[in-house]
C-alpha cells in the first residue's frame, strides 16, 4: 500500500481570509458585520469617552477636533493617543492586515461620529490624500493642502494601490445611522469629476451596514459617499489607514 498522504486542511479562517483577499481584488471594499469582542469595543468606547470630556474641560483650541452641538464628529490626528496605538498593535487588528496586506503600518488614524441630532453628508469621493511630516516636492506629488494643522498631498495612484483603510464600527450602523455607501471596482483608478457623476448615475451602489465591532476595508480609490443619519443614537468609526513604511524621494508620514 502507497503511503498515506495527509489533506491538506483548509480551515474555515483560510476560507474567511480567501473571501476578503477576492473581495478586496475585484471590489475594491469589503464588509465584515461582526468582528472585534466585547472587550475591545467597551476599551475603544470608554477612551473616546474620556478623550471627549477632556476636550470639553480644555480652554485650548484642538485643530484636530470637529464637533456640532456637543458631539464631536470627526477627530483626527488619532495616532498619538496611545489606547488607539494600542488597539492598533491589537491581534485582531495585525491578524486582519497581515492578511491583507503584509508589511504596511499604520499612517493615519479618524474618529468619526454622526447622529440624527449632529449629522453631515459626505458626498461621492476618493480619498486621495495622504498626511505626510512637511512639504517636500517628489515628481507625481500635488496638489498640497492643510487639514487640521497637517500637511496633506495626493500621492500618484501607485502610492495609493498600497494603503488599505480599515473602518471599525464601534456602534451598530445599520441603514437609517449614515452608513458609507459605495460603487464597486472604481478603486483602480483616479476619476475625472464627470467620470464619478456618469459612474454614480451608471452603477448600483452597495450599502455597508454592519453589527458594532463590525469593520469595513477600503482601497483609497473606491469610490464612497454617506447621507446623513435619520436616527438618533451614535454612528462611531474609528477609521485606519495603512500605508507602506516608506514614501519616495525624501518625503515622510505624518504620523506613523
Ligand atoms: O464616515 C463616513 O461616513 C465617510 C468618511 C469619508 O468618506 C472619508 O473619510 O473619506
């Protein structure tokens, strides 16, 4: 008899991870409802808590902080808190980018918030900027900008096809909470103001709800949009954008 040869065994994670890696390639997003624990949403949620009541108590201006009647609604510049680098450092957080996209770090962290009382629209976009230390010319970088206090540039597309975003959900965002919305396979290209008008009008756009602790992955260049909440309650995401370690000629991340 031949000796026995052992199956290999492909086990329900490989699969789980297979499914992303596809999704990610031909979508250019993808949504798991339910993703982190308990413990780690009660760890996120009571930091931002804490973050928040510091901000009411200070007299300084904080750049990095939007806020409408008493709800902050986006903060930036999050990867010098250290319960987020920390939650960032997190297995379930490592795990998914390794499988992902082995190698990048994390280059940018947002807290955004929404409610029925504080609500805003985001209208269809790409993200196309990325925050870098100072403002250093490299062939293919423009136009420059400012965003709370950092200086920001649009990468060319080869320096976006390697950033990944992940959108962890620390509230349920369910249809009526403002959830992003987005257009499949428009994330390998930059498009012309006209080409999202005619891609919007032309395409189903997909709705990514999800549990709380769920998370949505993005490539940069997908394009998305979210209405305003038409409930109350909060629709926080704790949004990370990943990126290489290194950026041409002498330029560096703002934050990594
Ligand atoms: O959180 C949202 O609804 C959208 C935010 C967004 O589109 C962005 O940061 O580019």
């Amino acid at each position: 008899m031949p000796p026995k040869v052992a199956e290999p065994v492909i086990q329900k994670k490989d699969l789980m991870c297979l499914d992303i890696l596809k999704s990610l390639e031909a979508n250019g997003f993808r949504a798991i409802d339910r993703y982190l624990d308990d413990r780690i949403l009660r760890t996120l949620t009571s930091g931002f808590k804490l973050l928040d009541a510091a901000t009411l108590k200070s007299t300084q201006d904080d750049l990095g902080v939007r806020g409408k009647r008493g709800v902050t609604f986006a903060r930036r510049n999050l990867l010098s808190i250290e319960f987020v680098r920390q939650f960032i450092a997190s297995e379930p957080v490592i795990s998914l980018i390794d499988t992902i996209s082995p190698g990048v770090m994390a280059v940018r962290a947002i807290l955004f918030d929404k409610t029925g009382d504080a609500n805003w629209t985001v209208p269809w976009h790409q993200d196309r900027s990325i925050a870098v230390a100072t403002r250093i010319d490299v062939a293919g970088f423009g136009p420059w900008s400012k965003k709370a206090g950092v200086v920001h540039v649009q990468p060319p597309v080869s320096v976006l096809e390697g950033m990944v975003t992940l959108r962890f959900s620390l509230d349920a965002c369910g249809p009526d909470n403002g959830p992003l919305r987005t257009i499949a396979a428009t994330h390998r290209s930059i498009l012309t103001a006209t080409e999202v008008v005619t891609t919007v009008r032309d395409h189903p756009e997909s709705i990514c709800t999800t549990k709380a602790g769920g998370v949505v992955i993005m490539r940069p260049l997908i394009l998305h949009a979210s209405s305003p909440a038409k409930v109350t309650g909060h629709r926080r995401v704790l949004h990370v954008e990943f990126g290489p370690p290194t950026l041409p000629g002498e330029l560096r991340w703002a934050m990594a």
